[in-house]
C-alpha cells in the first residue's frame, strides 16, 4: 500500500509561508496554500494550491480537506474561522484561542499584562475617550492603535497634543472600527526573540536587536549586544508570554529595553517573524524547520548558532513595477552574502521583496557588509 504524505495546510501565501514550506518539503511532507491571489509566493510552490480565502466558506472546507493540520502565516485570519476548521475535524496550531488572545492588541495586552508580564501602560478609546483623559493616565505623548489589523507601523499614530489625537482619530477610524491607546516608550533598543513551543519542549531563539525603516523592520543584528543579565531576563519574558497565551508552535516577541534592564513586551506575532530570518544561515535550526516541528510536535531542533555574529537586512521595494531583481550578479559575487527573493510579482517602495544574510566573525564587518550590498540590490 502506498502512503500518502502529510500535507500541512498553511493560511496565507506570503514569504513567511513559503520560507516555512521549503522546511515541510526538506522534512519530506507536502503543503497546501490559501491565499486570495493565484500564483502567491508559496502558493506557486505547490499543486494543492487553493485561490479565495476564510470568508468562502466553500473554498475554506475544501482547503481543509486537503489537509492534515492547519497552521497559518499571520494572526489576521478571525479566530472564528480557525474554530469552523476545527469542526471538520483538522486541528489547527496555534490555537483558535490562542489567536483569539493575540489578534486584538488590546486583549493581547491585558492578557500579558495579567500574566504579570510587563507591558507599557494601555487604555481602550472609544467615542467618550478624549485625549486630556489619556494624556491623565498615560501622559501627554501616547500612541494611538487600531486593535486589529495593524502591521508594519500601519494602523499606528502619534500623539504629541490635543490636534493630534483629533487628526490620529479621524485617520485610524476611517479603517479601523476599534482602538487603543499605549504609553510613548523611549527606548533604548529594539529586541526581538523566537519561541518555538511544542506539547514536549520549549526552545528560544538568541536576542537579537532589531531596527526599523519607517515602522517597517530593517536589519536584526544577531545575537543583540547586550548583556547578560538582561538577556536571561528577555528569554523569561518571552517564554511566559508564550504560556500566557497557551501558545504552541512559533512565535515572534517583540520587546523594548529600556534605561539598559528593563524589559517591555510591546507585542507577539503567532508565527514566523521577519525578526527570525537570520536562523535560515545562522542556526542549526531555522525558525521556520521549528515552525514545521512544533507545529506537527515533532523534536524541536537546535537554535544554536553556527557563527559568533549574523545580520539580516530586508530588501525593501526602491521602486514601483514588476518584482524583478537588478544587479544580481553584483550581489551574489560577495561570496558571505546569502540572498533570498520572495518572488512577488510585483514591486512598491517599502513593500518587503527579499533579505540579505551574512555571517561572521566580526559584527562591525558583517554589517559594514550587508549595507553596502542592501544598497546595490534593486528590485
């Protein structure tokens, strides 16, 4: 008798989808793909490719079918829908719950925050809420957020005075019915750390910093340069922020340092994270081989590194058109360089179309390194 192979149905065909598919294939399974366009990233790597998305209650059951177990690439998919899936008998990771706790940053906060993790100060906005009562509790500069949907500083604004708040509540609310306010953090750094959970292990990933290009984040350096102390009290944070979630499978932890100890956890993505693109190169393990183990509950790797220093930046879109790379051969002559190409077709100032990889000895180098090719690479 022949046997079939598993098939891992991922929500989404983005990069993060295909990363995590070329993992599933290495590890000898197969992936299915829904994403509302023909032809996605991931979706082009597969036959059992399906073109609409969780609103189709048709096409949703019959991507469903195709799978053993359903896993997805962003925390935008209604947890609700996650539910439906799991009445046709397919288990999906992580959980509708744990999505349900994670996809309203509002919830997500309140979650942490009763968890003793430690969060910024928060408030929900609604019609009554003016900005002399935030600025009461939060101070004058705050942040205002849409609680769901925002991504990549979309869905963020601002707030240094009255003006504003008015202005950031007329902006957000034309796309978004639900708010929040967050204290403004003056950080020292941007931190990020990967925690991949399954029902027998639990493995975190190095610290690493991270920095943003308009909201959008740009380079990680890896691991961050930090001490310690403070290292040890991040890889707590982030693994209790993952049981205060009851989450299994991979997440991302976003995290502020501030005046040099202490830690802030500004906010988690349920699944493969850009900040985690490095461990491709720079771990015996990448993120997404431990997404594909975590998510199937199968022996986590290691999250070693195989060099003391890596850095990754993202290529962001310099133009607008197809997604077509320039000067490859300038890039790829750097033999440390490790370059990976999204295959989106096509291309928008900002839009994330590939990243860069080099690793080393010496960071300074490294990173001198990957600027100057990230500067030549157009696409």
């Amino acid at each position: 008798m022949k046997l079939r192979r598993k098939i891992i149905g991922i929500l989404g065909g983005g990069q993060l989808a295909r990363m995590s598919a070329y993992q599933a294939y290495k590890l000898g399974f197969e992936i299915a793909i829904l994403e509302k366009l023909k032809n996605s990233p991931a979706g082009m790597m597969t036959k059992h490719e399906f073109v609409g998305w969780v609103d189709d209650k048709k096409i949703l059951t019959e991507f469903t079918k195709a799978s053993d177990i359903v896993t997805l690439e962003n925390e935008f998919v209604d947890y609700q829908k996650l539910e439906f899936i799991e009445t046709l008998g397919k288990k999906v990771l992580p959980s509708p719950k744990t999505i349900s706790l994670i996809q309203d940053k509002y919830i997500q906060k309140k979650t942490l925050k009763n968890n003793n993790i430690p969060v910024a100060g928060f408030l929900k906005v609604d019609k009554k809420t003016n900005y002399e009562r935030i600025a009461e509790v939060l101070g004058g500069k705050f942040i205002l957020k849409s609680r769901k949907m925002g991504y990549d500083g979309y869905g963020n604004y601002n707030v240094k005075s009255r003006n504003d708040f008015n202005e950031g509540i007329k902006k957000l609310s034309s796309r978004h019915n639900e708010l929040m306010a967050e204290s403004f953090i003056d950080f020292d750094m941007e931190l990020a750390i990967m925690v991949a959970r399954s029902k027998n292990e639990v493995k975190t990933y190095p610290v690493v910093q991270t920095i943003q290009k308009n909201h959008i984040c740009h380079t990680v350096i890896a691991p961050a340069q930090i001490n310690k102390t403070v290292i040890k009290k991040a890889e707590k944070i982030a693994v209790d922020s993952v049981k205060a979630i009851k989450g299994y499978g991979i997440f991302g932890i976003e995290m502020f340092l501030v005046k040099g100890k202490e830690i802030l956890v500004n906010e988690i993505a349920p699944r493969p994270h850009n900040s985690g693109h490095y461990t491709i190169e720079a771990c015996v393990t990448s993120q997404f081989e431990n997404h594909i183990r975590s998510v199937l509950n199968l022996p986590l790797g290691s999250t070693e590194m195989v060099k003391p220093f890596a850095v990754m930046i993202n290529l962001l879109g310099k133009r607008e058109g197809e997604g077509i790379v320039e000067n490859y051969k300038e890039t790829l002559k750097h033999e440390n360089i490790h370059l990976h190409i999204y295959g989106k077709d096509k291309s928008r100032i900002g839009r994330k179309m590939g990243h860069i990889t080099v690793l080393g000895e010496d960071i300074n180098k490294i990173l001198s390194l990957a600027k100057r090719v990230e500067r030549i690479t157009i696409i």
